[in-house]
C-alpha cells in the first residue's frame, strides 16, 4: 500500500511540474523545471518496474535540457 502513496506523490508532483513549466515567465527557469519533470518521470518509471524506459528518459532529459540551456544563448531569455 505504501507503494501506491509515493506513485501517487510522483504522479501529483508531475502534473504540478507541469503547471509550473506553463506559467514560468522566464525560459531558463522553465528548463530547468523540465529537467526536475524528467527526474519525477524517472523515479515513477522505476517505481512501475520498467528500467530500461527509465534510462532512456533520464538520457533524453538530460540532452534535451543541455539543448535547452544551449540554445538561451542564442535567443532572448524572457518571453514578452
């Protein structure tokens, strides 16, 4: 039962990240946020017993927030 509990947690964690990652004004801190959305996903991943889909998310999260990061160089850091 306790299981249940802290899948249900990550599962409410993520959809609060999410809202998070909506209304963040500023892109640095929305990326950063993704990347704390893909750790979440990880740990339910490993929670449901799937590790191989746990790995491949936290390797796509990882570059996916690099990227990220990388391109706010390029671009204007606040959206208007």
């Amino acid at each position: 039962m306790e299981i249940y509990t802290i899948e249900a947690l990550l599962l409410v964690f993520l959809i609060l990240i999410t809202c998070a990652v909506i209304f963040c004004k500023d892109i640095l801190s929305a990326a950063i946020i993704y990347s704390a959305f893909s750790f979440c996903a990880v740990l339910l991943y490993l929670m449901m017993g799937s590790p191989d889909v746990a790995f491949t998310e936290a390797v796509i999260g990882t570059i996916s927030t690099i990227f990220f990061v990388a391109s706010l160089k390029k671009i204007d850091r606040w959206c208007k």
